[in-house]
C-alpha cells in the first residue's frame, strides 16, 4: 500500500548548508499548501529526501533510505520526493533504479513541488530537473519559520569547475540574486526573529549586485538592518577573497571572526591538477591579510586527501600548509571520483589503505589544532547567542563569535545573546557560566566575573583600550 493523497510531509535534507536552506524553502511550500510539517520520517505522508551528490557515499544514502521508507512498519509506504543534487544527476534513472520514488526534482526547480505533488498523486511519476535563471526565488512564498539563527543563500551554481566537483553539473553556472530581494527576505527574517544571517553560496564571496556590488556592500546593508545582531558568509573560495571583502572584516562589527576558506591541497602541483586557481602561497598571503584586518578570526578551510596522483611529499606539503595556518576549524574528506568530472578519468589512483592513513595522520592535526583553539579561550569572557537546548536539564547551547558550541546553564531565553564566561573546552564544544554583562547598560547576567574579554572581541578591545 502506498500513500497517494498526502496530508503530511517531513524533508530530510542530506549534505551541506544549502541543502539545509533549500529544505526549509521546501517545508515552506507544503504548508503554504495546507499539509502540516511530521515530527519526523517514520509517518509522514511525503518524505522529501533532499540529496547530496558531493561525495559517493552521500549520493548512495539516497537508496538505503528509500528501500527503508518502502518497507517501514507502522503506516504505508509514503509518497517519495528525491530533491537536491542526486536528482539533478541522475533524473529519470533514480525512479529506473527504484520504482518507490514518486517524484524527482532538481535543486533550481522545486517550486514547482506542489505541482508535482498533484501530478504524482494522480499516479504519475513526476521528474523536473530544469535549471531556469533564479525562477524558484520569486515563486516562493515569503518565509515564515525561524530561529535565532537563519541561513540566507545569495548565490548558487559555480563557473570554476575544480577537476574533482560535482557542482557546477549539478547547480549550473555561478548566478547572483538581487541586493533588494536578499535584503528583503533578511528583513522578513529578522521580523520572524533571527539576531544572525549566514549568507549562503557554493562561492559566496563570488555574489555580485547588479550594480556591481561585492558581497562586502550586502554585508554592510545588512550591517545596518535594526534587530540584526551577526553576519557570517560560508563558503567562500580564495581567489574572489577581495580587498573589499578583507576590509568589511576589519569594519563591520556585526560580521562574525570566523572564516570558511577552503584550499583542498597544499601542494602546487595538485592543486594545478585540481585547477584551483590558487597556489599555497598565495592562500596563505590572504589568511595572512585577513588576519591582519581581524586579530583573532577563526580560520576554517576544507581538504582533500587521494587526489589521482597525489605522492607521500603531495601530502606532506599539505601537513605543512595546515601548521602555517593553524586552522580552528576544518573538515576533510577522502577523494571520491564522480562520474563525468575530469578527475574521474585520471590515472594513479590512489589505493584505499593510502587514502584511510593520510586522512587520519591530517585528522590528527586538525583535531588538535580545534582542540588548542577552544582551550584558548577558557577564562575569557564572550557574547554566546542561544539557539537550542543544551545536553543536561537546565542547560541551553548556542554559538561563540568563533562558531564554537557553547553548553551553559541559564535562565535566559532562546533567541537572548548572553554574556558567558568560558570555563572548560572539548575538541567539539565548550562548557561556560552566564556572568554580568561584558559592556555596562547591555544586559544583565546572574554572577560577575572578572575574567578578561577576549582580545579578539572588537568591542571589547575598543571599550577596553578607551
Ligand atoms: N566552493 C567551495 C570551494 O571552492 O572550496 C567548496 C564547496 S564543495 C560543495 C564542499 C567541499 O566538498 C569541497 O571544499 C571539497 O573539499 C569537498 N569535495 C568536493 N568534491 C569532492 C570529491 N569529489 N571528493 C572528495 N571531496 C570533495
Ligand atoms: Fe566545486 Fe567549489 Fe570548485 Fe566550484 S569552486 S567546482 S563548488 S570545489
């Protein structure tokens, strides 16, 4: 038995930060259709799984999760939507490989979902994969939920075409939306209560208005937006990491200490094999900039181990470029080959066992230099906006200026930006107290402390130095 005349829906969104806006948009469309959001899978009337294509074992959960939802127990099987960029790629062969999917729609169409959704009901599969210039945009309906903390994605596709990627097949060529459409869904984020904005792209530092604004001139017009407390960007490529931009980080007060810059390799011969536009020393001349501008900005990168033709001295050099760079951040990958990407087709592969090895000795270093970051900042004191419940009762967790977890115990309010001193540090999180405010007439907290602020707060050290 299958379910055709859906009243529920859950989207499970797989992959990165895109994919978790993208879900969201997708929820809003349903309910704006009158079906209300499952608490999760196992009941819903319509299971959206909102796939990732990126790496070969994120394409393949797609498949264990429909044969599970076709065979589950305590109601009939739902109806099936598989969105993202696994129903880019592989369209019509998902519904050929498994007959449960109702519905197949690409990452530039899905709002046309409750289209399809009536289409698959009359006992159709329904399939859109086309990829029209920013129409899913202005055909969707103004946001409605909200946390403390919003994604907003500014720009999607990519024109740089990495040998390894996926993306610019997928998501199709580098496009920009307008400055006044971004800055009118921040607003109708802020008036749904979220105090940060991440601004989203596959290269979001590449957004340009059609005034020839930089990504720089939309973090300055969010800067000035009342109610709005952070800005962050993710994920940003090093050669559009402009002057401008560099500047906004040494001006704009709202814009978080914290950089995703990704560099995959550090060494120059493969990442000309890659065809990054970047070298190592150039990489590190613009982390060397950036940190000038921001003293104290956490530094977050991506990398890639296995590359085709990577050798023990490759691999090296890119040990070399984490230690130049003390990362506070970062996630690293073993290379997987996707089909129809020049990478796929190049010889000298590397083995498995080579692949596990080097992953885990960068794993090693990376882990330690998040590690020595956190405990960094025990015994300072720091502005934490609350976004969740925390691990024990009582508790409630939320994000540090630097993107760190931070578990506290407080009476305040999802949503409150408190004042916390930093007590103790894990690899994953830190554990504070909510103290008095960090600056008079800004709050008050539950205890005083006389821990420092950090020096890398710039409030901090501008009132502090006054
Ligand atoms: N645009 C960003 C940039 O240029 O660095 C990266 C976006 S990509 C969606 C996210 C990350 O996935 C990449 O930075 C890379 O480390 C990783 N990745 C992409 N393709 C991969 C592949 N074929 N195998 C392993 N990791 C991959
Ligand atoms: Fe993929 Fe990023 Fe390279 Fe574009 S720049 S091809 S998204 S890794």
């Amino acid at each position: 038995m299958k379910t055709r005349d859906p009243q529920t829906f859950h989207v499970k969104s797989f992959g990165c930060q895109m994919n978790v806006y993208d879900g969201d948009r997708m929820a809003e469309l349903l309910e704006a259709e009158g079906m209300r959001a499952a608490a999760d899978g196992a009941d819903a009337d319509l299971v959206v799984l909102n796939t990732c294509h990126i790496r070969e074992k994120a394409a393949e959960k797609v498949y264990s999760d429909i044969g599970r939802l076709m065979k589950r127990k305590n109601a009939p099987a739902p109806m099936i939507a598989v969105a993202g960029c696994v129903a880019q790629a592989e369209g019509a062969e998902i519904v050929r490989r498994a007959p449960g999917v109702d519905i197949v729609v690409g990452p530039q169409a899905y709002h046309n979902l409750p289209a399809l959704v009536r289409e698959a009901k009359a006992g159709r599969p329904a399939l859109d994969t086309g990829m029209p210039l920013l129409s899913k945009f202005g055909a969707l309906p103004a946001r409605r939920r909200q946390g403390p903390s919003a994604f907003l994605t500014v720009q999607e596709g990519c024109d740089k075409f990495c040998t390894y990627c996926v993306v610019p097949y997928t998501r199709g060529a580098e496009i920009s939306r307008p400055f006044a459409a971004i800055i009118d869904e921040a607003k109708a984020l802020i008036d749904a209560g979220a105090k940060e904005i991440t601004l989203l792209g596959q290269n979001v530092n590449a957004w340009r208005g059609g005034a020839g604004e930089g990504l720089e001139d939309l973090i300055r017009a969010l800067d000035a937006l009342p109610g709005l407390a952070r800005i962050r960007y993710t994920t940003s490529h090093p050669a559009d990491m402009t002057c401008g931009l560099i500047r906004a980080h040494a001006e704009v007060e709202k814009l978080m200490p914290y950089l995703h810059l990704p560099v995959q390799s550090g060494s120059g011969r493969i990442l000309k094999a890659m065809n990054r536009s970047h070298s190592a020393q150039s990489y590190l001349a613009i982390i060397e900039r950036v940190r000038a501008a921001r003293p104290g900005i956490a530094i977050s990168g991506d990398f890639i181990v296995g590359f085709p033709g990577e050798s023990d001295a490759d691999f090296e050099e890119t040990l070399n470029i984490v230690e130049a760079v003390n990362y506070a951040q970062a996630f690293s990958f073993k290379y997987s080959p996707r089909p129809g990407t020049p990478a796929a087709e190049m010889e000298d592969r590397i083995p498995a066992q080579v692949m596990d090895e080097r992953l885990q000795r960068l794993q090693a270093l990376l882990n330690a230099q998040q590690l020595a970051f956190n405990q960094a900042k025990v015994g300072r004191r720091c502005e934490v906006l609350l976004e969740r419940t925390g691990r024990k009762p009582g508790q409630l967790a939320g994000k540090s200026p630097w993107l760190q977890s931070v578990h506290l115990e407080t009476d305040a309010t999802i949503g409150d930006i408190v004042e916390v001193e930093l007590l103790s540090a894990g690899p994953n999180s830190l554990a504070g107290r909510h103290t008095a405010a960090l600056f008079p007439g800004e709050g008050r907290g539950p205890v005083s402390s006389s821990a420092p602020l950090d020096p890398g707060l710039r409030r901090g050290t501008a009132r502090a130095a006054a």
